[in-house]
C-alpha cells in the first residue's frame, strides 16, 4: 500500500466517525424532543382531568384552656387538582345533566388498573332497559325497577323484606288512588323499615339498607311515616325514563340527590344524612358531571382525614364566655324544653362531636338522639354504650382511677368515646378524645366548670406522657375540689374496631355495598398502597361485596 492509499483511507475513516457520531447525535436530540413533547401533552391532559372537591376552612384565633389558639372553622369549598388518589367521594359535588356532554370523559375518570384516577364503589352495576310492567304484590313496577331491587336485596341481605312484604307503595299510580304525583310514572318505590308483625323501627338497618339501594342505582332517602304511616324508606331509580316530572326533580333539582340533598320540595332545604350520592360508572356514562352549584354535606364528610374532621368540629363548639356556653346548650336541645344547662350536656355535646364529624355508626335512629345521651350511666341505664353495635366497636372497662393509670403503656386515640366514673369524686363525666397530637398528648373538647362556678366548652389537655403532672388526669379532674372531681371509680373506652392497633397490624375487613379502597385507608389511617401490597387485587377501582381484605392499619 502506497502513502497516499494510506493517506485516503485514514481520510476516510475521519469521515466515517465523524457520520457516525453526527448520527449519535442527531439520535440523542430527537430522544429529548420526543420526551418533551411527551411531557406537554401529559400536562395538557392533566389539566383537563377533573378537580377534586374538598374542604377548607379559616380559623379565627380563639384560647382554650390548653393555652393554645384554637376557633370555628368557616368551611369554604375549593377545587384542587386532580390526583391518581383522587376520592370516589367527589359524589357530593355530582349534579344530573341530562344529554349534557360529558366532563370528564369516563375514561379519564377511571384511570387505569396500575394508577386509578377514580374508585368505584363496591357493588355497582348497570342496569337493564327493559320497562316491562310486573306485579310484586299488590303494586306495579317496571321490569327495570325490579332487577335493581333484586340486586340491591342482594347487596344488604337482611331482615326487611325489599321484594316483598316490606314494599308500602310502588310506581304508576294516579289521583285516584289518593297517590301523590311523584308515583305517577315509573321508577318509583318506597320500603317499610319495621319489625314484620309490629310497628318497631329497625334503626340499625336503615343506613345499610340505604346504601345497598343507592349502589344498586337508586336515590333513597328515610323518610318519617305521616298521618300514623310507618316510617319508610324513599327510593326513585337512577336514569328511569318514564319518572314523573316530579320524582325526576327529587334527583337533579335544586335540592335534589345529585347537590347533596333529602329531595325534598315543599320544605327547608335538607342535607343529605348519608353524605351525598354514590356515582358508579354507568351513572356517568348517562349524562352526570362535575357541577359548581353542587352542595357539599358538612355533618357527614365521605373524603379527607377523619381526625382532621373530628379536631375541626370539635373546636368549632368553643365558646369563649358563660354565656354563649349557656346559648350552645340550649342550641343542643337535649333536654327538649329549653332548660338546657351547661353543667349536664356532655353526653350531649360527646355524641354531637361525633355526629358533626360524621363518626356515629348510624345517621337515624336513637344513636342520634342527643336526648339518649343525657344524664347516661351505663351501670344504671346502659346508655350510652347500648346506644352502639358492639360488631363495630370495642368496649373496655377499667377500675383504676384515670390519675394512676398508665396511659403511656395503654394510650387513647382519637374518637375514643371515654366514660369517667365518679367513684369517690363529686360527678361522672363523659367526653370524647378529639385530638391526639406528634407528641402523644391527648386533648377533648369539652364543658369545663371554671373557678367562679361558670361553664365553657373548651379544648382541655388530658395527659402529656412526656411529663406525669401535666394534664386535666392527674390534677384539675383529680385533685380539684372546688371545680368537682371525675375518673376516681375507674372509667369505660368505646373504640372502633381496628383503631387501637398497633402500627401495621392485620386487620380482616369484610367488603361493604359502596366501599372503595380510598376509603377503607381514610378509615383505618393507612394508604390504598399498603392495602395493594397486603392482598392479591387484581383491579383496584372494583372491589366485590362480601370479599375480605388484610388492612395494615394506622401506617399514617
């Protein structure tokens, strides 16, 4: 090989890796262009994912006898983005929009299977189109109708008899059957909630037998019996085409089911018991979207920590002078003649706590009652702990006054329902435990006797682990007699099941109609992750009723 053939070929070779590495280049430049224009787009289609409602509130400075500031929380609704934890709870802020176009579109709505934008709530199923009248006794259904109630009888699985006995009127009645107008078309039914063979309200039912309903894809409401009626339950069936003009409006109307409302027109507006709707799928398919007039129920919150709830209500009570602690009482009405008196309400102002905060295990019945909860004792009465399902709750009882016991060794928790005995001391005292802090100290907001013989309702110190003398356990309840002793004979704890377990403990849950797993993790303090990671799911967004979990519990 001569010099200059030598010479051609290391010119060439130069060439050769210089095409080369342009072309390495040129490869590296449009990777990134790609992955930004990927990027955009992801944004753009965030944007477009829709808001999440929640809850926020301004609280204006007020003391409590803990020395720190505390007041009302003035609730203001606000839309914050949406996120792959999004909450199926967005429902109380759902209104009907019929033939309206859809927004957000259902598939954005869902997500996916490895990162859900949306849970469904257990049990939900699309129903027929077959408006077919049939007979169920004495009364007429669609076709349609039925199936949902089959379905829906399926979900509760209880003593009331929806598909039969139990039905008090049904659909396509008319002025001359003295009905009202709300009967006149399809659609329509309503169930007896008593005792077959007596007039005994079944309390306890209600709320399950109600949520199985609405899942199945119906409004329903309890309603109280009129003119010696028993008191029943309200159903009007999602999306039925032959619904009077009437039962349509108890769904999308102003006070409607979709904004969060009883449904009820000739009355004051009244917020849903239950929270608001349950939105399935198919219901979103039909025409409902995100509206802004939507109401968003207060008293029983579906989204969002349930300690924050508990804390936020609980200091909305404070008063800041004996005399609106003596209005609050009176507001309370659980004497029910206006004689109200601050110094016996804290059974009351307890149940109220948690009735606000939406942690009662029932929105009807005797649970409710503030009246139940006055001048309670469970040694003499049985209230207030026969107010409650003891498969929900644990009850525990010890003898130990409240100034010795080591509640270091055996701590309270938030929602703790906490009965103190008088034993030696001068008064039995109920109250709730409404706050526990990053520290371990345990707060209740409660009415605390002053000095000078007068009430407040305020947020009082329990105990502080960190120091022995700290806290209403071991002087001012204790020790303090001009103000009047408690917890001396020993005292009661009424906790829901799964509460009071150590961080990470298993925890078997049964699926219930309308339940997703956001939920189940805002319930027992841990993340939709860690359930993931403790059970073989396949689909997150679809649980299946009646299937039982492992919760790791109070992670959070």
């Amino acid at each position: 090989m001569s010099i200059m053939d030598l010479g051609d070929e290391l010119r060439l070779s130069r060439r050769l890796t210089f095409a080369s590495a342009m072309v390495f280049m040129a490869s590296k430049v449009m990777v990134l262009l790609l992955f930004c224009i990927g990027f955009f787009i992801a944004l753009l289609k965030f944007s477009e994912l829709p808001g999440r409602v929640e809850l926020t509130g301004k609280y204006p400075p007020k003391v409590g006898l803990d020395g720190r500031s505390h007041g009302k929380p003035h609730y203001l609704t606000t839309i914050a983005p949406f996120n792959a934890r999004a909450k199926s709870e967005l429902a109380p802020a759902i209104a009907h929009s019929v033939g309206g176009e859809l927004t957000p579109s259902l598939e954005k709505s869902l997500g996916s299977v490895d990162n859900p934008g949306w849970f469904e709530p257990a049990g939900c199923r699309p129903p027929s189109d077959d408006y077919e009248r049939v007979q169920v006794g004495e009364w007429t259904l669609n076709r349609r109708t039925l199936e949902m109630l089959t379905h829906a009888a399926k979900l509760y699985d209880g003593p009331i008899d929806i598909l039969g006995a139990s039905i008090l009127r049904g659909s396509y009645l008319s002025e001359e059957d003295g009905a009202n107008a709300i009967y006149y078309g399809g659609g329509v039914v309503d169930i007896k909630v008593t005792e077959s063979g007596s007039n005994r309200v079944l309390y306890r039912e209600i709320d399950r037998l109600i949520r199985a309903l609405r899942v199945a894809g119906f409004g329903a409401w309890f309603r109280e019996g009129e003119d010696g009626e028993s008191p029943y339950i309200h159903a009007v069936a999602i999306g039925d085409r032959e619904l009077s003009p009437i039962a349509q409006e108890e769904l999308s109307g102003k006070y409607g089911y979709f904004r969060g409302y009883e449904g009820i027109r000739d009355s004051e507006p009244q917020h849903d018991s239950l929270g608001g709707p349950l939105i399935c799928s198919w219901m979103v398919e039909e025409g409902f979207r995100a509206s802004e007039g939507a109401h968003i129920s207060i008293s029983q919150p579906r989204s969002g920590d349930w300690r924050e709830r508990l804390r936020d209500v609980a200091q909305s009570m404070i008063t800041s002078s004996p005399s609106e602690t003596v209005a609050f009482a009176k507001q309370l009405g659980f004497q029910g003649n206006g004689n109200e008196d601050p110094s016996n309400m804290c059974g009351p102002l307890s149940a109220a706590i948690l009735r606000d905060a939406g942690l009662l295990p029932s929105s009807i019945g005797p649970v409710t009652d503030l009246k139940r909860y006055w001048l309670a004792d469970p040694l003499t009465n049985g209230r207030p702990w026969a107010l409650f399902p003891m498969d929900v709750y644990d009850l525990y009882h010890f003898d130990e006054s409240i100034a010795k016991f080591d509640f270091t060794a055996w701590p309270l928790y938030p929602g703790d329902f906490v009965y103190a005995y008088s034993g030696r001391g001068e008064f039995s005292h109920m109250f709730v435990v409404t706050e526990v802090d990053e520290r371990g100290r345990a707060y209740t907001v409660t009415n605390q006797k002053m000095p000078d013989g007068s009430f407040l309702v305020a947020n009082v110190l329990l105990y502080d682990p960190t120091s022995p003398v700290a806290g209403a356990f071991r002087n001012v309840w204790t020790s303090n007699l001009a103000i009047g002793r408690t917890g001396l004979g020993g005292f009661d704890v009424l906790r829901r099941k799964g509460v009071g377990l150590s961080q990470g403990s298993a925890f078997a849950y049964t699926i219930m109609p309308g339940d997703t797993l956001d939920r189940i993790a805002d319930h027992f303090n841990t993340s939709v992750t860690a359930i993931l990671s403790k059970n073989m799911i396949s689909d997150p967004r679809h649980l299946t009723v009646g299937q039982t979990i492992v919760v790791p519990v109070n992670l959070d």
